[in-house]
C-alpha cells in the first residue's frame, strides 16, 4: 500500500500543479487518473516513479516514509509504460522479451497470453500502437514489476486497441496495482477506483465509479468481462506462479546471472536496417581498393621474388667458377639441385690473328649452342611446343618458329624427325635429330630465356625475327662430354666454368640459394659466384623509386581506412545509442555492453576485411594474368607480401579500435528513466 499525505508540487513562477493531496493506494487494482492535459497527472506518476521531487507531506511505502522524493521505481517494484514505449527496434518482439533473462517457453508464453503469438519474429516498430503497448506490458511482467504506471497508453489507438488494453489491464489489475493517467472517459467502466485532477486548483479527489466493471464479482478472480469483440487469448492472462515474489522479487523471469552474455542479441545491431547494410557494402568496397594498393605497394625485393616467381617462373641459378675450382667438389649433395646444364659458349673460339695479313682466322666450329634440360618438367617453355615433343636424350635439337620457317616454310612440322648436322669442338661433324618446334614466345617466355642463358633472344620492344632465323636450343645431355675437359673451359681472362643449375620452382631454388651462396662465397672468396636473375633492367631501376612513394601512401590510407570503420560505427551507434538503455534495464552492465560491442565491431571488421579479400584476389588475379598476356609491365603488378599484409590489418585494426575505444569511453548513457522524462511533457 502506498499512502500520500498533504503531497504538494510546483513549478517555478506557477500555481501549485498538485495542492495538500492525500491518498491510499491499494497494492492491487486498476486505478484510473483522470483529468485534462495540464491537471498534474503526469507530475502525480512521475513523484511515484521516484523522477521528481516534492516539496512538502509525505509519501508512505513499505513501512517507510520519504518527505522529499521516492527511490527510483520504487527500488524495482514498479514499470513505467509511456505512449510510446522504448524496444530495441533491431531485436524481434521475441528477443526484446527474452533479453530479460526468461527462457524460450516462458517467453512464448507470455506472447500468447499478450496475444502476440503470432508477432512473435516481427520487430517493434511494425507492430501497432496496441501491441506494442501490450509487448510492454508483457515486458513489465516478466521483469515482476507489482506497480504499473501508465501515461495515455491509448492516446494514439483507435477504439478497437482502446478497448483490448482497457481490457487487458482490467485483467491485470487482480494481481499487480495499475495506475493510469488518461483524459479518456472510456476508460470509466472498466477502473476500480478514479482520481480526478482538476486542472488549475492542483486539488486531487478518489471516488470509487458506480455501475461500473469494477464491481463485478469476477474481479476477484483476476478475471474481468472480456467482450467478445476484443478477445486477446483463451488462456489467463496472468497464472499464479506470475505473481511476484515479495521475498525474492522476481517474476516469471530468475535471478539474473552476471554472466549473462548480451553478444547474441547484440550482433544482430550490426545487419539491421538499410543503412547500415548500405554503408557495410560501401566499405568492403572501399577496403577493397585499399588492399589492391597494398597488394600493388610492395617492397623491392618482395616485387622482384613475386615477379621471378609467378611472372616468369625462373628456376635456374647461373654458377661462375674461377681458378681450378671443382665443381663436384664445390657444390654440397642436396636433393632440390635436380639439373647441372653447362652451356656451350665457353669453348675455345679459336679465332687467330695474322699479323703478316692483319685478318682474324675463324675457326670451323661453332661456337655457341643453347642449352636447355633434358627434364621438360624444369623447363618452362616446355609446355610451348607447336610441334613434335620434348628431348629424350643427347644429340637433340628445338627449333625456333622463326628457324623452322626458314628451313621449311609452311611445313615446318615436316622437319620433326629429320637431322641437321652442326660442326662442334672436338667432336667434329654431328648429326642433330629435330625433335620439336617450339610456338611463338610471349615476352615472359623470352625473360625466362634470356635468364636460362640463351643467346639471341630478345623480349619487349627489342624483339627481331631476323635475329632467330637460327635460334635452335640443344638438349643439355649433348655437352656432357665436355664436363672435364679443361680447354672447354678456357678463354682469355683465365680458367673458367659457367653453370646453370635447375630446381623443381624458384622456391626451391632461392631457398637453395639462401643456404649455400653466402657461405660458399666465404669458402671460396672471388673465385665462386652463385647469381640468381632479377627485374629487366628497364624497371629495376624505377622499382624502388616507385616503392618509395607507394609505401607510405599505401600505409597513409590504412590508417585513413581503420579511422574512416571506427567513425562509420561511431555515427551508426550514436544514431541508434537508445538500445543501450534497453540493455541496462534488461539487467545488462553499460560497460560490459560497451566492451562487447568493441570486440563485436572489431569482429565485423575482420569479416568485411575477409569479404575485401577474396574480392580483391579475383580483381588482382584478374590484372596479373592481363599483364602477363600483354606485357604492359615487365614485372608482377599486385604481389603478395604477407608480412605487408600483417602490418596493414595492424594498422587498421589498431587504428578502428582506438576509435572505437574513445567513442565507448566517452559516450554518457541516458539512462532507461532518462530517456522517459526526455520523451514526455513533465506537466
């Protein structure tokens, strides 16, 4: 019971709003506050919701006496329901109910005794003005309010939803106390007991109505005449396990757990409404741009491997040995070493010079064969052959197409399986069985030659038929015989041995070389030197000075992109903040809800990023496999350096959560009463 004594109430530079009122509350029943706009009535609910103080009398509850202002809801026991109440709008009618802590049956429950069963997976703002009113109601249940405060709860409803909550609080009322502020003499049939404001004296006076519904007998069943017009639901609205508990009170709904976790209803705030999806789709994109800079702004070394790598899939090391060095004492046994191709250029040229006729004699030999492995695997050309097959053995030629046009014209695959025969050092005339001819060359093919040793070869803008009309490559099984003779390998600047050294890939052969080179090198001083191949020399030199510029830009926009995430979801939330509120008064801590929502959006960062990702590795698949066919640039444009892509979601995922971590530490909750002073005239 609630008694008030001599209460009185007003506004500065205004007659009283409410004058020496006194009255007793019962802890049941439906009680009607009826009046004009103006008259006190929400001042009246606002001194019992604990929001405004008075100045003089007393208000007595629970054996306690307060002369200044009541505990806020009166420390839990009442619900305040407004014209319009308060759901997060993102959660269905279903979650905003098992927000509470209240299990799925007891929830569905609720719903059907509200009649909302079948509203169950809609959300709140597409429920009408009745609903909603009964879902707050519902709400208020589950939480075991005893005291409901209702301001014009059918201010907006037409006469169909005015009579279903006039019925439905009738129905209430056998169980909880109902205080209801109205203008609306059609609430008069169904209240137990009205108190009338007149508006301008500030005078207060209770009156039991006559001839009404409130004397039926029925009340005292917590029954109440429903009309046939308006029925809500076969079943009680209210069984008598929903009575709250005074010892423990609670509801329908337990004892709240402190680790609750408030994660499953909150990430559905990150895929609710147009806007948000709207602005998440322009974000991958942009971040989508952002990661192909990345991809593009890459260090000169990493360039280099990826463009070796994927562009021209070198997988040979050129091996320069001087003096007497043995070059089966020289190199460790190692599994990944899988071919020794030693070139035919090294032989002695036998030029003289005459003095005595000031002519250069050439010699009858020649001088240079090109030289690929036997093994096609470990060559890329290999899989370019227009005709015929790849070598079997020694003594075995390709053809260029350029070669075979000039032997055979238009039937060049005549020539697979005929013989040419070439004068070579020492071994005198020797038949060369043409076993393939290779297709026309793209420019990478022509980098892969040009590394691989062969002479003749040109890539890019150098390119000239007329320079192959005698390009053929020998198989490297054919100089085997040249292995260990020490005049093969001697010219003028001394002794000297030229290999090249085939892997299965270029990770296996720059792993290879990481191993060995800088330590051999140390063994052997100047007299041993491992190289692997690099840019074309036309954008060696522009790569770094390039890379210079594109790194920090790329790490300028990073930061951009992380700043641009965490204000994207600071205004999101700031625009949408109120759901908080519900949260709190759902039983949930601000600042767990708050820490939660950081490592919410930080994950929907990680997953948009995943999303930017797989669409940037089709776009920048997409512009390497268009370069590679038309050479417009003689390296890999976007490469893959995984240790830059570490430091971009570094950057960015440090950046949005500092963001995120100022917007949360400074942001002040309304509180779920603030929010309802702030949407209603006090008066």
């Amino acid at each position: 019971m609630i008694t008030i004594k001599n209460l009185w109430k007003s506004y500065s530079g205004q007659p009283p709003t409410l004058r020496e009122v006194s009255l007793c509350l019962a802890d049941i029943g439906f009680t009607l506050l009826l009046g004009e706009s103006g008259s006190g009535k929400t001042t009246f609910l606002n001194i019992l919701a604990g929001m405004l103080p008075f100045e003089e009398g007393s208000i007595v509850w629970q054996d306690k006496s307060f002369d200044c202002q009541l505990p806020e809801m009166l420390n839990g026991e009442a619900e305040y329901i407004t014209q319009d109440p308060f759901f997060a709008d993102f959660l269905s009618v279903f979650d905003n109910l098992k927000l509470l802590g209240a299990s799925d049956e007891t929830v569905r429950e609720s719903l059907a005794r509200f009649g909302l069963g079948e509203k169950a997976e809609q959300l709140p703002p597409t429920l009408s003005g009745g609903e909603r009113q009964r879902l707050a109601l519902a709400r208020a249940l589950l939480k075991g309010r005893k005291i409901l405060l209702l301001d014009e709860p059918t201010a907006a409803l037409d006469e169909k939803n005015k009579g279903q909550i006039f019925e439905l609080l009738k129905n209430l009322s056998g169980k909880v106390l109902i205080l209801c502020a109205t203008h609306d003499a059609d609430a008069l049939p169904y209240a137990d007991e009205v108190i009338r404001f007149e508006k301008g004296t500030g005078k207060v006076g209770a009156c039991h109505p006559p001839g009404t519904r409130g004397e039926d007998p029925e009340r005292s069943e917590g029954g109440g005449g429903r009309t046939e017009e308006t029925p809500l639901t076969s079943r009680p609205l209210l069984s008598p396990s929903a009575t709250p508990s005074p010892a423990s009170g609670g509801g329908q709904v337990s004892q709240l757990e402190k680790n609750r976790d408030p994660r499953p209803f909150l990430k559905k705030w990150f895929h609710s409404g147009k806007r948000e999806r709207f602005s998440r789709i322009c974000f991958i994109f942009f971040l989508t741009l952002v990661l192909c800079l990345v991809c593009l702004a890459d260090t000169p070394s990493h360039k280099s491997d990826a463009t070796m790598d994927k562009m021209y899939h070198l997988n040979m090391l050129k091996l320069t040995l001087h003096g007497a060095l043995d070059i089966n004492e020289v190199l460790p046994e190692d599994p990944r070493l899988r071919s020794l191709v030693l070139p035919y250029s090294n032989c002695p040229d036998g030029i003289t010079y005459s003095p005595d006729v000031l002519v250069y004699e050439l010699p009858d030999y020649i001088v240079t064969l090109n030289g690929l492995p036997d093994d096609p695997s470990l060559c890329r050309i290999s899989e370019s052959l227009r005709y015929g097959s790849w070598f079997t053995g020694p003594d075995q030629v390709i053809l260029s197409p350029a070669m075979a046009e000039k032997l055979a014209g238009k039937r060049a695959e005549k020539l697979v399986g005929t013989t040419i025969f070439k004068k070579m050092y020492k071994r005198g005339e020797v038949k060369l069985t043409i076993v393939g001819i290779t297709d026309d060359m793209d420019d990478a093919e022509r980098v892969y030659l040009d590394a691989a040793g062969v002479s003749q070869i040109r890539y890019g803008k150098d390119v000239d038929p007329e320079n192959e009309r005698d390009l053929f490559f020998v198989s490297a099984s054919t100089t085997d015989s040249y292995r260990n003779d020490e005049s093969f390998h001697t010219n003028s600047g001394g002794w000297q041995q030229v290999w090249y050294l085939y892997f299965d890939n270029y990770s296996q052969m720059n792993a290879y070389y990481r191993d060995y080179a800088a330590a051999l090198k140390e063994k052997y001083g100047s007299d041993f030197t491992l190289e692997k191949a690099g840019l074309p020399i036309n954008y060696s030199l522009r790569w770094p000075l390039i890379s210079r510029i594109l790194l920090p830009s790329a790490a300028l926009v990073t930061l951009l992109t992380g700043l641009f995430y965490g204000v994207l979801r600071k205004t999101e939330f700031l625009y949408n903040s109120r759901f908080v509120a519900v949260f709190e008064y759902a039983g949930f801590e601000k600042r767990k809800l708050l820490r939660q929502l950081t490592g919410l959006s930080l994950w929907e960062l990680a997953k948009q990023l995943l999303i930017a990702a797989a669409l940037t590795a089709v776009l920048t698949v997409a512009g390497n496999r268009i370069n590679r066919s038309r050479f417009f640039l003689p390296l890999e444009v976007f490469s893959y350096n995984p240790w830059l892509i570490l430091a971009f979601c570094l950057l960015l995922f440090g950046m949005a959560f500092l963001v995120l971590l100022l917007t949360f530490r400074r942001y002040q909750s309304e509180s779920w009463y603030d929010l309802l002073i702030a949407s209603r005239d006090l008066l």
